[in-house]
C-alpha cells in the first residue's frame, strides 16, 4: 500500500471519526410523527394496557378467595405490570437508537406493500484503532417506509452493538436519521459526512443482497475485500495510525502528544490505585447523587416492597392456623428474609448515596459538551489496569449530569470522580488484565464543599488532566459505545502515563 494511495482527497469522514457520532438533538415532535418504531411501540403500549386490564380485574376478584386464588392473583398482578414495563422499555422504544450512536450508510432495497421498507446498512465492528478494521452488513426491515424509494441512501444510526466476547462487536441494529431530525440542511450535513468510499462499497453490495433476506445476525465483509480507504483509514476513533508492512495498524508516534509546558509530575503507576479520603454528605449525595436515583434506588425500593408484600402475606397464611398455611407462609416468609438480607448486603455496598465514595479510585473527568436541556457530558479517564504483569493502560468513559453542584457548567470545567470497576470473566478487556466496567461519581455529588472538590482536582495529577483534555473531543465516541467505555492502547499514552 502505497503512500500516495494513503493520502488520496477523502469526500466524507471516516468510519469511527469523533464527527460521525450523533452530533445533534432529537426532535421529539418530529420523531412521533415520523417513526415506525414509534407507531408500532404505541400500539403495543395500547395492547399491553387493554390485556392488563381485565387481568387485574380478575387478580383483585381473585386475592378475595382461598389462599390458592390468593396465589394466581397475585401472579396475575405480576404478569400485568411487567407486561406493560416490558413493552414501555422494549427493544423497540422509540427513543432507544439516539443517544450517541454511530451514523452508518444505508440504502434501500425495497419497499413492501405493507409500507415496510428493506434497508441495507453498512456499519464498522470495531472496538479499538488498532485492529483490522472490519465492516459488517445487516438488512434491516423498517416499518413506515413509504417515505422512501428503492434505491435512496439513508444515513443510520448504529446502536444495542452487542458481542462481549470478541474484539469486535457482532450485531447492530440500526435506524435513520431522518426520523429523529427534521432539519434538511441538518439530514443533508449527516448524509456528506459519511465517507464516499463507504456509499460506494454499499451501492456495489446492494445487487447480492438477497442473501441476507431471513437473517438476524450481520454479514461481515472480508478485510481483503475492502476499498484502500476502508482498509487502511490513516484515523481511527479520533487516532491518527501508521500501517506497518504486515497490514496491521499502530498507533501513529506523531499522534502521542507530550505536553512540553508540565514540568516535574509526580504521576506515578500507584496513581491507578489513588484513593480520596473525604466525608461524604448523606443529605447532599441523596439529592444529587444521579447514578443512584436513576438506577440502584427503583430497584432497591422495588425490592424492599416485595419483601413487605411477602412478608405480610406469610404471617397472614400463617396466622389462618391450617396446615397448608403454615407451609405456604413458612415459604412466603422465608422468601421475605431472603429479600432482607439482600437488602442488608446491599446498603452496606452501593446500597445508599454515599456508599458510592467508598473504595473508589479518584481519577479526572471534564465536560465534553452540554445538550440543549443544558446537562453535561463528563469525560472520565480512568486507570482499569488489574495487574502489574500487563501494559498500563487507560479507558475513556462519559457519564451524563444534570447537576454538578459547585462546578460552573462550561466545557472544559474539570470535574474530580471516584470510580469503581468489575469485569466479566468472558469479556476480552478482562482476559488481558483490565477492568471492563466503570462507574464514576463526581465528588461534587457528594459534598457540597467547595474546598473539597478544589482538594481532589489538585491531587490528580496536571499530566492526566492534560491528557483528557486532549481527548475530550473523543466524548461523542465513548458516548456511542454499549457501556459507554472506550479501552486506550497503551502506545498512545504519553510516555509519562504509560508507567513502565
């Protein structure tokens, strides 16, 4: 591969370039009127409520009965509610594909009788710059696609990548732009900024792709296959790379930036375990601490109600003073300790607001941009290294917040968390030494102290925050991965970082 086929005029952005993820807000007025997903999801919601009805009806008329009419009631009552939970937050949400994704080619191939439209899309698998590139096609059945007319490119968003045990994502689904956004020069902008080499490639693959008719898992294309410019991108993930004789990329020398203005850093490979030792504030964490109002606190009080429900069934079978009541709330009692001691473990863990403060690793975070409803994008850069036998390496991963007390809401503002880590023992990350999951806190959610959220922005060393910042235009990436994470080589960290 020759420079000069290297360096050809690009017309479009390259697959996995920072501008090719979801750079605009969605028009929800727009999105309702438009959406496929959004008719069938409000049909679904519409049959779902009229099932749950009578169901609930006939559970209520039940728990009036013998304690086995008692037990079918309560079921019914379980059945009904999950049922219309299940449709409310299903694949098939409306709003589930824009949050970040990456805007992908997409042509259609026809459009039924029924108003169905056969997309082909074309999406790129994978999750670091230093892998092959490989590219995958995936036809994709929309409904509401009268709109359309064979043959039209659609630009698409990519999102639910999934396939945890390989370099490489192995499913995608997609939908289009053009429902959630109504502003033509907007949908016309994301259309060019698709690479030309990737519309052509689609185009070209459009005739064979009867073969994909039936099939839920995508088509990957072989790297040998590919057009010079998808093969050999000189950026990936915001990275700019160099191509050695075997075809494999490296992270560029010219792309590690090395910061000549810091002077006398103290970073040291024990930063990756640094700890912020801190009082967190019960009352200013339960208000403002977002990741346990938005995800441990529904579960954790779904779970405490349960119990009582169970619970106070059991000691009424048991005090009824027949045999099979003393069975059945024997079970039904046993069930609620269960639940109780869960409940127990858990507070003493990430149970309650403040518990989140405990254990973390203090590492740097920065706000990327703002959204229109003026909350923040936080990038976090966090040392997910497991062990000393590997390479130190670093993972990008955002975080939205609505409300960063002490911290004025302007980008670049540097905003100290805490971070914790788990991995699965399938995922690659974890077979090669790192963590792969990451929850970071921002101190300011904990403390309303202004003195000490200063304290542990001073105590993160200069170099990491330069680093971040040099990144932050990355965040759009990071956002549009499954687990908002994104794994660093350990090659295009400053050599000041890379602690070795």
């Amino acid at each position: 591969m020759g420079a000069q086929e290297l360096n050809q005029p690009r017309h479009g952005l390259p697959a996995t370039h920072p501008q090719r993820y979801q750079q605009w807000e969605v028009d929800d007025a727009h999105l309702r009127s438009t959406s496929g997903h959004y008719a069938q999801w409000r049909a679904g919601l519409s049959r779902a409520l009229w099932a749950a009805l009578p169901v609930l009806a006939l559970s209520a008329w039940a728990m009036t009965g013998p304690w086995w009419a008692i037990a079918l009631g309560v079921l019914g009552v379980l059945l009904a509610v999950g049922g219309v939970v299940l449709v409310l937050a299903g694949r098939r949400q409306p709003w589930r594909p824009y949050h970040g994704g990456q805007v992908v080619p997409g042509v259609v191939l026809e459009v039924g009788k029924d108003g169905r439209a056969a997309v082909l899309v074309m999406a790129e698998m994978s999750r670091s710059p230093t892998t092959v590139p490989r590219f995958a096609l995936r036809l994709i059945q929309l409904p509401g696609g009268a709109m359309w007319s064979p043959g039209e490119r659609i630009p698409c968003v990519a999102y639910d990548l999934s396939g945890r045990k390989s370099a490489y994502w192995s499913n995608f689904d997609a939908s289009p732009v053009s429902w959630a956004i109504a502003d033509a020069q907007v949908l016309r902008d994301v259309t060019a900024s698709i690479d030309a080499a990737e519309w052509v490639l689609l185009g070209e693959l459009a005739h064979g792709a009867s073969q994909l008719k039936g099939k839920d898992r995508p088509l990957v294309l072989p790297a040998d296959k590919l057009p010079p410019e998808l093969r050999y991108p000189q950026q990936r993930f915001g990275v700019e790379l160099a191509w050695d004789d075997r075809g494999q990329p490296h992270v560029s020398p010219e792309a590690v930036p090395v910061f000549p203005l810091i002077r006398g850093t103290s970073w040291s490979p024990k930063n990756g375990q640094r700890r912020f030792d801190f009082q967190p504030d019960r009352g200013h964490a339960r208000q403002y601490n977002e990741i346990y109002r938005r995800g441990d606190r529904p579960w954790l009080i779904t779970v405490g109600m349960t119990t009582a429900v169970l619970a106070i069934a059991g000691a009424a079978f048991v005090l009824s003073g027949q045999l099979w009541g003393y069975v059945v709330g024997g079970c039904l009692l046993g069930l609620a300790v269960l639940g109780g001691l869960f409940l127990l473990r858990a507070r003493q863990t990430n149970g309650s607001p403040h518990q989140y403060f405990r254990r973390g690793a203090l590492s740097p975070g920065m706000i990327a941009h703002l959204d229109s409803n003026g909350a923040a994008t936080v990038l976090v850069m966090a040392d997910v290294t497991t062990t000393r036998e590997v390479p130190r390496r670093f993972a990008l991963h955002t975080l939205r917040a609505e409300h960063l007390p002490g911290h004025p809401l302007s980008v670049g503002e540097r905003v100290p968390v805490t971070c914790r880590f788990a991995s699965s023992p399938d995922h690659p990350w974890a077979r090669m030494g790192y963590w792969d999951f990451v929850v970071a806190v921002p101190v300011a959610w904990g403390t309303a102290d202004r003195a000490t959220i200063t304290r542990a922005v001073e105590e993160i060393d200069e170099i990491e925050w330069a680093y971040l910042e040099h990144n932050l235009e990355r965040a759009r990436i990071v956002s549009g991965t499954t687990d908002h994470t994104l794994l660093l080589t350990h090659e295009e960290l400053p050599h000041r970082m890379r602690g070795t």
